[in-house]
C-alpha cells in the first residue's frame, strides 16, 4: 500500500440529499477541532445529529504544521438555528473535549434572508470586460445595472462586482444553488449586497 503523499487527508464523508450541501460555508455548517484519533465518522454523526437533521458531514486529518495528526471535522445541519444551541455546549467525544466554531460569523447566517435585487460578485478574472460580465448573468435574469469595481489610478479591475437584476426573485433562484458560481470556467463567489446604511453616506445609493 503506497503512502499518500498528501498531508491533508479525507477521512470520510457523508453527504445527505442536496448534492450542494457541502459547497462553500453555510449557516448550518460548524467545525469541529481536537477530535481523539479513534472517532469514526459513525460516532462523529451519532453525537452531532441528536440535535438537528444533518445534511453533510466530513472528518479530515492534517499533519503539515506538527508532523502529528489533528483529526477535525465539519457538520452541516439543514436548520442553522440549530448551531446557536450546540456552540453553547460543551462537547465531549470518544472521552476528549472538542472545539465548535461556525464556520461563518453569526452576523451573516442571516445574510440571504433579506430581499434585494442587487447581488455581489467576488473573484472575476481581471480579463473579463464590462460586457462579458453583463452577458454572463443575463442569462439569469434581465440586467439593469452592472459594474466592475477598477483601480482608480490604474482602472485595473480589482476582482469583483455588482449586478442589479430587474427582481429579487432572480437572486434568490441564482443563490438557491449555493454562493460560487462557474463563470467562463472559474469559481467566482456569488452574494446578496448588503443595504447601505443611511448613517454610512457612499458615493452612490442603489436601492
């Protein structure tokens, strides 16, 4: 049996019926660190899904940094109201304690939950024109609004963006596939803009 010559190791995985569930974060998702050596993923799930239904699930080892093994995971709950109860227990598996953690702040477990019809687009390839980028989403939905934030001095884009579509509906079937989307062969991240406040004046103010 060859070694692996990867440090980072899958150590199994479970996932439940939406093939997006372990895609990027979710506010279902949580980590978990310090798990003792001899935790199966079979254990793993048992413990955590007594609190809520779990949608995916995944232990991973990794020994880059101490040349020891650090057996970690991670559990997707379908309901994220779920997460705010377990990381206020403390969690006790196969005799060792382990650290919960959200994956994302609490702040923007909620952040698709509001309607706008403006959207945030992270990691576009600095090739990309204007009009690629119009075309590209149009294919969601009618465009009314779109921009590539650019360098001031340079007008180099800086890698990300905004569009406005005529609905916030189209928003929300885009993100109902999860937040990063193939463009033109790369992953670009995919998110509702937050509202300006009115105490935080900006340039412009798109409703």
């Amino acid at each position: 049996m060859l070694n692996n010559p990867s440090s980072h190791l899958h150590m199994g995985s479970r996932k439940g019926d939406n093939p997006h569930s372990g895609d990027g974060a979710s506010p279902g998702k949580i980590f978990i660190g310090g798990l003792a050596k001899d935790t199966t993923l079979d254990t793993f799930v048992k413990y955590f899904e007594k609190y809520g239904e779990i949608t995916d699930s995944v232990i991973m080892e990794d020994d880059r940094h101490t040349g020891r093994p650090r057996r970690f995971g991670f559990i997707t709950y379908a309901d994220p109201s779920v997460v705010d109860q377990v990381i206020q227990e403390d969690h006790v598996i196969n005799g060792k304690q382990v650290e919960i953690k959200r994956t994302i702040p609490k702040g923007a477990a909620l952040a698709n939950d509001f309607k706008t019809k403006k959207i945030f687009v992270g990691g576009i390839p600095t090739t990309v024109t204007e009009d690629e980028f119009r075309n590209f989403f149009s294919k969601y939905g009618k465009v009314v609004e779109h921009a590539i934030i650019r360098d001031n001095t340079t007008m180099r884009s800086r890698g990300f963006g905004f569009i406005v579509f005529d609905s916030d509906k189209v928003g929300d079937n885009l993100l109902a596939n999860g937040n990063m989307i193939d463009m033109e062969g790369t992953h670009v991240e995919i998110k509702k803009a937050q509202p300006k406040k009115a105490s935080n004046p900006g340039p412009r103010h798109e409703d």
